[in-house]
C-alpha cells in the first residue's frame, strides 16, 4: 500500500510523488508518495475512494522503480 495525501497542496510533486486527481477518481489533487511501501493485510483494506488510471500506475511503477532500484522486467 502506498500513502496518498488529499490535502490540497501548493507545491508541485516532488520526484518520488505522484500527483492523483478526478481521473483517478479523487475528490481533489492527491499526492502519493512512492518512497515509502506498506504492508497491509487484505481484509483490513476498505474505503476504495477510486481507480487509479492506466496512465498513473505506470508513473507510479516507473517511480517505484526508480526509487527501489528493481529492474524494469514486465
């Protein structure tokens, strides 16, 4: 899981965020950031606010692997 921010932000994105918004589904701008990964138990997700795009996921995996360092192999 990765932590998103749905304050509204007067910044632009820092290098490891990406920035979500009401094609994802949000109510306004949301950061998430891709430095920092969780773990979660599946039965303790709930409250899905939307779906991130296609476009989106690959930022968001691009960033990942950036900032982890993986190998770029899918």
């Amino acid at each position: 899981v990765l932590f998103c921010t749905s304050q509204r932000q007067s910044r632009a994105p820092r290098p490891f965020e990406v920035m979500l918004n009401a094609a994802d589904g949000m109510d306004w701008e949301t950061f998430c950031d891709c430095s920092i990964l969780y773990a979660v138990r599946v039965d303790l997700l709930f409250g899905q606010r939307g779906h991130v795009s296609l476009e989106r996921r690959r930022e968001i995996r691009g960033k990942l692997r950036d900032f982890f360092r993986l190998a770029a192999t899918d």
